[in-house]
C-alpha cells in the first residue's frame, strides 16, 4: 500500500484518486488527487473539477487552467518559473480556486507587453476568466512579472469577478515601460486586491508604470471592456512600502518616471466606481500617492487610507474621499471630507 | 514503495517538505522544528502538552473538534526570526486553552504568535481562544509579539507581517477570583511603537457572547484590570473585528501605535472608553460603538488623547455621551453620529 504511514497499516490514508510522485505526470482529470514533491514542468488543467493537493516543494514552469471549478492546493515552497504566453500562472476558466503554500514563489521570466500590445505573456498570475479565486499563505509568497506580477484581463471583455488575496507582487528591474508594468492591474471588471503587498520600486531606467492599477494592462487600446478598465473594483487593506523598514529590509527606489506615476491609483482609462479602502502607501518620502483621476474614473471612493507621499491626493469631480492621511489634497474636486493632510510632517514615520 | 504520510506524534518533528498526519489521539507536547511541512491534525485529537511551531513555512491544518489544552505557541519567547512564515488554518470546532493548574506566577498566555508573517486563521467562532482567571495572575487570551508585555523590555525588531482572523478570543471569570489583570489580544511594537509592523487582524470576535450585566459569573468576561483589545504594533490594520463587553476591567480597544487603521469594527462600551487613541497617524472610522444600559452612564464612547497627532476621527456612530474627548492636534474629527443608540 502506498496509502499510509510509515512502518504502519493501511489506515489513515487521505481519500486520494491517485497519487503522483516526483517524475510521474500530474493528474489533470476529475477528482481528488495527491502529488508528492517533486518536479512536474507544464501543465494544463483542461477538465472540470479536478481537485489537486500538492506536498511542499513541488516545482513547476508554467501552469494554466482552462477548466472550471478546478481547485490547486499548493504546499509550502512550490515554484513557478516561466516564460510562457499563457502568464506563469494563467487561468482561463471560471470558478477556479488556486492556494499558495508559504514561501512559494510564481516567476514570470519574459518580457513586459508592449504598449498598445496586451497578451496573457509577461504576468506572474493574470486571471482573463471569472469568478476566480488565487490566495496565498501570506506575504511569504511572491509573485513576479515584468508586466504585472497579478493581473486580471481579458481581451473580448468578459472576465469579471476575481480576487487576488494575501501574497506579495513585485515588477522587475530594468523591465517595464511606460503603462505596461505594474506591480498588479485590475483591468477585468470586479476585481477584487486583498491584502496584497509590494515593497520593491523596480529601480533602474524604465518604468514601473503604477503599484497598483486600476485600468489597461497596456494601456489604451488594450482595453478588457473599452475605456473604464476595472469598473467596479476594490483594493482593500492592502499595503505598499518602499521604505527600509518594509519586509526586503531595505528601501527600494521607484523606477524613473513622471510625478504621474507610481502610485496606488485608478489611471489611464481605469474605472468607475471602485474603491480603495485602509490601504497603505509609504513611499519612503518618494513620489507615489493616491490617484483616482482619469476622465472615466468617475463615482470612485477612497477611505480610510495613509500615504506619506509628497505626489498628493488627486480625485475626479463625482469621487469622494474620506477620512483619509495624505500629505495633502491637489485639487478640490468630489467630496473630500475628515482628511488629514500631514503636509510632509508625518512625524510618524520618522522610523517607519 | 515510499509512503505518503508521515504519521503525527508527542515530542519533536524535525521532517522537512513531508506530509505529516496526526490521527485522532491523545497528544503530550509537541514541536514542529521542520520547514514546508504540509499537517494535518485529525478530527478529535487532544493536545495536553504546549504545541509549539519553531520552524517555517508549514501550512498546518486542524480539522474538527481538536482541543489545545496547554496553549499554542508559534516562534519562541524572544525572537521574531524563529517560527516564521507559518499557516495555520482551522477547519471546525478549535478550543485553544491552558491549564490554570500550570500559570506562571506572572502572565499566562492561550495563544503566542511571536514569528513573523504567521497567519492564524480560524474557522469562526468555532475557533475559541480561552483564558480563566487566576488570583494574583495576569492572563491573556492572544499576544502577537515577541517579548510581551510581561515585564519584558521591547527592543526594535518586533514581530511583523502576521495575520490573525476569524477566531474568538475570552478571559473568563472563574467564579471566585478575577485574577490580577487581563487582555483578549495584546499586540507588541518597538518601545516607541513605531516601526511598521504591517498586521492584519480581522473578522474576529473579542469577549464571551455573555449579555452586558451588572453582576459577572462564571464564565463571563471577568472585571479584571487591563482590557479588551490593546495594540501598540503601528501600522497595523484592525477592521471588522467585534469587541463585546469587558465590564469594568479597562478599554475595550485601546491604540496606541502609530498608523493604526481601525475600520468597520463593532465595539462594545464598557465602563471605561470603548476606543482609547493615543498613537500618531490613526485612522478610526466607520465604527459602531455601542452602549448597554448595564453600566453608569457617564463615559464616553471615544477618548483621543494628548499624545495623539494627525489622527482621523470620523464617521464613527457612538452611543451613550453626547461628545468625544478630543486632546489631540491636528487632527480631522467630524461626522461622528453620537448619544443614545
């Protein structure tokens, strides 16, 4: 029996379909399987339900699902590393549930898309179905992409509905160009951003177009529903820190780039009515604040946010923005109410 | 044929990358001391020993009905870089308790999260983390940070990144004695508690499910000194948490550390503040406060003091008092709905 313990009956055992060990080929039919650690390559899930646990220290290069209500549960330290035009991580299905182990690590190894160029290539994690779901152990797992280490899109428009929750996303140095590499886009509609983090600035010459975008992955003419990327969706508790107390343990500077730039924002044909809600942003005193201005960005709301940056709050005329710590307001568009402008004296972060 | 399980037992687990199950027993102590475990605690076991993590990254998974019975503790008592980047995840019923028979004569603590990036994760209030009080003891049902507050100097690398939700944390009366003082959750910083530490506590409920009376018994949160909630990890976000009654042992939620962002969170108003802000760069908004008639009538629901600079404190609906205690500067206090609920 291969079923149970060591130096034991066969008792114990998880009600597995099959069993998968290092050098077999992973199971991509129907059913609950289990796949011991060990190295597997690509692999496409094509077939509904197939329901898949994976030990700690399984290794993969790219992984795409096009199937429905496929469910990964990846141990600790899987990697993802690819180049690959279906995204390092890709899924093309619908109700799909993707858990990352801690320390595990998704990879894309390309190059950034072009502007004007969108493709599923260049993204550590893009989501172009719906109604999925991709969640990490914590903020020990990385995702990475010279484009967007996440990014929900879709070309014809009809994804909509997916969370990313609780893992870090980085861009990647010397990679990038204007509007095209950010370190997540929500260009699908109703895509929802959970306590993802992002503490790495991309130095070098080009750019890291925004932290966390609301709008095109590439920008205009790449739209996943016209102009009005992202409509409808949230970044909530989520957290970037460039200073040298975030978790690298050293600053990161941003990548060169207009004052424009680098900020948590809705941007560049993103979306109306989005929020973001208690989400922090510690530039380390660089450029990069709270942006929720673009001609249809409109009826969007930020709340309960704190940025130390010197680029200011920017909002639309039907926007509001409560309750919120900036450094101060750059227009006096929308409703603006209980924000507290720290006019560069955030004597808080001081050590921060 | 190589196996698939390793099987689970009392004493040290040093495997790395395996699958480890505990069957349904009885359990002494046990250490998880290896790393990129996937565990599994089956249905039904007890736990009377401490159940320490000291390794990293595993993901640990407690399936129904399992009893902590000696209290949990993932890291070790002084040093955040130990026990780091765990999961651990309840499926069902999960009682998280300790043996007042083995209280140190100081501060006795359920759970212990000390490593960075932990993630506790409950499956509700299904998931109960329970203190009972002792006489001349301090108990506390959680405390995220190494070093906690039992007489220990702070230094400043404290624990960081950790999430901790869906979980039900209580210190109980015993019926005879309400110990020396208590908390739900403490959660540490540096000595200025000012360095980020990036927490996310949410979804979590602070206190038994007892009624606001003006009597305790047995098994009801206890009068003791200290209070509900109090956080002095900056940067933290505490939202969608539910804070119940802590009778006259102190503040229900208390905020000390600098850039605490506390939203959507119910909380109950004692005899004593419901929220106390005295950290920089906070941001209280869209909470409930709210009052029961149990207790005198004179407090307000919100105190911002001296301390306190550049705060936010707004769209709050707060019951009992007509007004906030506002000694803060610079800060943006308005469109909070108060009096009587």
């Amino acid at each position: 029996m291969a079923d149970n313990f060591i130096n034991k009956g066969a008792n114990h055992a998880m009600p597995y379909n099959s069993v998968t060990y290092n050098g077999g080929t992973v199971p991509t039919g129907a059913g609950y399987h289990l796949v011991k650690r060990g190295s597997y390559g690509s692999i496409t899930f094509a077939t509904d339900k197939c329901i898949v646990d994976f030990d700690g220290g399984c290794s993969f290069s790219n992984i795409r699902i096009t199937g429905d209500q496929v469910v990964l549960n990846f141990g600790p330290k899987t990697e993802l590393s690819a180049d690959s035009a279906y995204g390092t991580l890709g899924i093309e299905g619908d109700r799909n549930y993707v858990y990352f182990g801690p320390k595990s690590t998704i990879t894309d190894t390309g190059s950034s898309n072009g502007r004007g160029s969108p493709s599923l290539q260049g993204h550590g994690i893009i989501i172009s179905g719906s109604y999925n779901t991709v969640e990490g152990a914590n903020w020990t797992v990385r995702a990475t992409g010279p484009s967007g280490a996440l990014a929900a899109y879709n070309s014809g428009g009809s994804a909509e509905h997916n969370t990313f929750k609780t893992m870090e996303a980085r861009t990647v140095s010397n990679k990038g160009a204007y509007a095209v590499a950010s370190a997540a886009f929500l260009s699908a509609p109703h895509t929802t951003l959970y306590n993802v983090g992002t503490w790495f600035g991309a130095p070098g010459s080009h750019y890291m177009h925004q932290w966390l975008k609301i709008g095109p992955i590439a920008g205009d003419g790449s739209p996943s529903n016209s102009n009005g990327n992202g409509y409808g969706s949230r970044i909530l508790y989520c957290y970037g820190d460039l200073s040298g107390n975030n978790p690298d343990g050293s600053a990161s500077t941003l990548s060169s780039g207009s004052s424009g730039n680098n900020s948590f924002s809705v941007t560049n044909y993103g979306g109306p009515q989005v929020q973001m809600i208690g989400t922090y942003c510690d530039t380390g005193g660089q450029n990069g604040g709270f942006i929720m201005q673009s001609s249809y960005a409109h009826n969007s709301n930020m709340f309960g946010n704190i940025s130390d940056s010197a680029s200011n709050m920017q909002i639309g005329t039907t926007c509001t923005a409560n309750a919120n710590i900036i450094d101060n307001p750059d227009n006096t568009n929308g409703t603006q109410t209980n924000n507290v402008a720290h006019s560069g004296n955030m004597t808080a972060l001081t050590n921060d | 044929m190589s196996k698939i399980n390793i099987e689970g037992h009392s004493g040290l687990h040093r495997e790395e990358y395996e699958r480890i199950v505990f069957p349904r027993g009885n359990y002494a102590a046990v250490e998880i001391a290896g790393d990129y475990n996937v565990i599994v605690i089956n249905a039904g076991s007890r736990f009377d020993g401490k159940f320490v993590v000291s390794g990293d990254y595993n993901k640990i998974t407690i399936h129904n009905d399992v009893n902590f019975n000696n209290g949990i503790l993932i890291g070790a008592d002084a040093d955040a870089s130990v026990g780091v980047g765990n999961h651990i995840k309840c499926l069902g019923k999960t009682f998280i308790t300790r043996d007042p028979n083995q209280y140190n004569d100081h501060t006795n603590y359920a759970l212990q999260i000390n490593g960075h990036y932990t993630h506790w994760e409950g499956s509700g209030m299904n998931t109960k983390v329970v203190m009972q009080t002792v006489a001349s003891k301090i108990a506390m049902a959680c405390v995220i940070g190494k070093k906690a507050s039992d007489g220990a100097s702070l230094d400043d690398s404290p624990t960081q990144w950790c999430i901790l939700e869906k979980t039900q944390f209580m210190v109980l009366y015993d019926g005879s004695n309400h110990g020396t003082s208590k908390y739900l959750l403490y959660v540490n910083g540096d000595a200025g508690s000012d360095i980020a530490c990036g927490h996310l506590i949410t979804n979590n409920w602070f206190g038994s499910l007892g009624e606001y009376d003006a009597s305790v018994n047995t098994g009801q949160d206890t009068t003791a000194g200290g209070g509900g909630v109090i956080i002095d990890g900056a940067t933290t976000r505490f939202v969608e948490n539910h804070v119940q009654p802590v009778y006259t042992g102190g503040t229900n939620l208390y905020l000390n550390g600098r850039r605490v962002i506390t939203l959507f969170n119910q909380l109950a108003h004692g005899s004593s503040f419901g929220a106390d802000i005295h950290g920089d760069n906070n941001i209280f908004a869209g909470n409930l406060i709210y009052w029961n008639d149990g207790k005198s009538t004179s407090t307000k629901p919100i105190n911002i003091g001296s301390g306190s600079d550049r705060s936010v404190i707004a769209g709050n609906r707060g019951g009992n008092t007509s007004s906030i205690t506002d000694n803060s500067t610079n800060s943006s206090v308005g469109n909070n709905e108060l009096g009587a609920l």
